[in-house]
C-alpha cells in the first residue's frame, strides 16, 4: 500500500441516509475504513455518526479529519469532529477501537457498542480476563517450542490493549435492536465475539464479517468465546438471510456490491481451507506442525494470525468429527485424521 489515502466515498441508501467510506492509516501500511453516517440537511445535520474509530496513531487521526474535510469541501456537508452526535465500535479490535482515546479530545459524542464488548472499552485491562484459556496455556496446546518467538508472542497477547485508556459507552447494544432509529444491529461472532454488523435500509455495514478481498482472520473458540470457524459460518448465514440488502460496506477495502455472491464465496473458500489442512495432517501433528505444512514460506508478520487460523480450523475438523484430537505428555494437542 502507499502512503496516499484513497478518496473518500459516498453512498446513498435508499431511505435517503449518506453514508461516507473515510479510509485511515489504523497501523502503519495498514488502513481501516470508518464511516460516517449523515441524515437531514447538509446544511445542518440532524445526524452524524462514526462507525468505528481507526487505530491509536497520529496518521489515523490524521486521515480521519482530511476525510471529513472532503465530506464537507467536495459534497457540502456541514460535518466535524465536534459536530458528531454517535460513535458506534463494530467490534474491539485495535483498527477499529483504537482511535477513540484521540477523538475523546475533540468531541463527546456518545458511544454504542454490543454489550459484550463494553469491558474491553470501559476496562481496557479486562482482555486478560476474557481469555477461556490462558495465553501460557494456549502456547503449549499450540505446540509451540518453548523460547521460540511465535511462543513469547502468544504468551504475550493477554496483555495487549485494544484502546489505551479507559473510555465510558453510553449505550450498550444487543441482537436485534435499532440504534437511534437508524442502525440496526446484528450480532456476528466469528471474527470476534463481539461484532456487529449494522444495516442502514439497503446498505450493511459488515465491520470485518465480510470483506471484499480477503476472508477474516478466525481464532478457535477455546481461546475467546464466540471466535472460531463453526460461529463465523452461522454468522454468514444470518447476513445471507437479510431481505433488500444491495450493498456491503466491510472495514477494509472497498465495496462489495453482491453481498450474497460474496457471502457464498467466503463460504467456498471457508471449506477449501479446511480441506487443505485435512489433507495436509497426513501423520499425528501439532497445530504448530499443520501451520508449517500449510505454510511453508511463513513470513513472520503473518505468523499469529495464521496460526490462530490453522487452529481454528482443526478445532472446528476435530468438532465435527473429521479430525481427532489427542494430546501429547507435555499438553500439546495432537490431530489425525478420524
């Protein structure tokens, strides 16, 4: 990726609602999209949201304001970041939660967030005690070699934070609701327990439950409740039962306007991965061992991500019955096949 940030979009629902795609730096070579979400006037919106926040740096930060600078130079739209009157987090990730802490300085908008994900705004320390199993734990079920760097980085990750200080959320939300008249929520664990897709009439807002290029990093469930590949699948088939929707905006990238087509796409591609690491296990293996087998050429950038993957995947091989699982003398899960 450059450093240039792509334009700024526009989509209009069919009730009317205008909905802006804003894309930030959330890390470094990294964007994220947030959006704005305006009813009324341009001249004098009655309602302007942000749906999620981008990262902690100062080039998200950045990106943001010269994205609502485009909103109001190039489409007439008396918006800012004092001017807000929501902020609703998808999900607390670090690319979409993390820019909260800064934009506390400019405004006091509230917050909406599912009421699962509250703790991790309002106690940014509370990650270390929603882990099902403890980060030492995870790396021996792992099989991870102790000392390793994919081993200190997983023993590690219980005390990231995804937003550096404790912020209040004015509004819990659950399943089904309708949040100030306009968005509609829809919880979608897979990704993340958490998530939340929200619907503006024809147009989904699909947070990183569905995304036009790539299929959503997945964890297995033992390690956070509501993560892992069995609730990723029912998640897509609640969005793919959603009646008139025409358009889905992800929190990455661009627009994705099919979104049953994409939908049964990131279903295939679900299933083929699966197949590969059963095809792969051709012995009693470690999800370590798996991981390199899938992988031959891991790159370290890509290393967590893909392990937590590969373990999501044979645990959800193992819970339907295709792979066993076993465990070794030291802890460390063991996979054939069944």
């Amino acid at each position: 990726m450059t450093d240039a940030v792509p334009l700024t979009a526009l989509h209009v629902t069919s009730g009317g609602t205008r909905v802006y795609t804003l894309p930030v730096r959330a890390f470094p070579n990294f964007r994220a999209n947030v959006y704005l979400v305006v009813r009324g006037d341009p001249h004098a919106p009655a309602y302007a949201a942000l749906v999620d926040t981008g990262g902690a740096g100062p080039d998200s930060l950045g990106d943001l304001r010269a994205g609502l600078e485009i909103v109001r130079a190039g489409y007439g739209e008396a918006v800012s970041l004092e001017a807000l009157t929501r902020i609703v987090i998808t999900h607390p990730h670090p690319d979409h939660l993390g820019g909260l802490s800064a934009l506390r300085e400019h405004t006091d908008a509230p917050v909406a967030a599912f009421h699962s994900a509250v703790p991790f705004i309002e106690q940014p320390g509370a990650i270390r005690a929603a882990w099902l199993t403890l980060p030492d734990a995870q790396a021996v079920w792992l099989g991870l070699l102790p000392g390793s760097e994919l081993d200190d980085r997983i023993r590690r990750r219980g005390s990231n934070l995804s937003v550096p200080r404790a912020l209040p959320v004015a509004t819990p939300l659950r399943d089904g609701e309708v949040l100030d008249d306009l968005l509609h929520v829809i919880h979608t664990p897979g990704h993340e327990g958490n998530q939340i897709c929200l619907r503006v009439d024809d147009v989904l807002l699909s947070a990183d439950h569905l995304l036009p290029l790539h299929s959503p990093p997945l964890m297995p469930a033992r390690f956070l409740p509501g993560s892992g590949v069995a609730a990723f699948l029912h998640s897509l088939d609640r969005v793919e039962a959603l009646d008139g929707v025409t358009l889905a905006l992800g929190g990455h990238d661009g627009p994705m306007r099919d979104p049953r087509a994409r939908i049964h796409a990131l279903r295939v591609r679900t299933h083929e991965k699966l197949d590969a690491l059963l095809a792969a296990c051709t012995h009693l293996m470690t999800i370590h061992d798996l991981l390199l087998a899938l992988h031959p050429r891991l790159r370290s950038i890509q290393a967590v991500l893909l392990l937590d993957q590969t373990a999501a995947f044979a645990e959800y091989l193992a819970e339907t019955g295709a792979l066993s699982e076993t465990a070794r003398e030291d802890g460390a899960a063991l996979f054939a096949r069944a």
